[in-house]
C-alpha cells in the first residue's frame, strides 16, 4: 500500500483546494424572449433549445 513519505503542509494543502470554490452561475439574455437563462440549457418558458422545439409547454 502507498504510504506518503511527508505530511503535507497546510500551504500546499490549501493551493491544491484553491480551485474548489463555487463560481457564480452564468445567465445569457435570450435572442427570442429576451428573458435571463444559462447557456447551454432548455428554456423552460417556451421549451426552445437552439433554436428548435424540445419540450411541449403545457397551457394553464
């Protein structure tokens, strides 16, 4: 079994993590709607994903 040879050192600990904290959501203005959503996924207002029809949008 691999056992590490040093401890390591709170700094280097800390660096590694430096990359794991949570970034803000990215939201793009939609061109049709004019509407906030994230890129790269189906508007659920009108069930559109580039530019094609995905979901059937039930009508209360």
């Amino acid at each position: 079994m691999a056992v590490p040879k040093r401890k390591t050192s709170p700094s280097r600990r800390n660096m590694r993590r430096s990359h794991h904290a949570l970034q803000p959501n990215s939201f793009i203005e939609d061109k049709d709607t004019g509407e906030m959503r994230r890129p790269h996924h189906v508007d659920l207002k009108t069930g559109m994903y580039k530019g094609r029809q995905v979901l059937d949008i039930k009508e209360d």
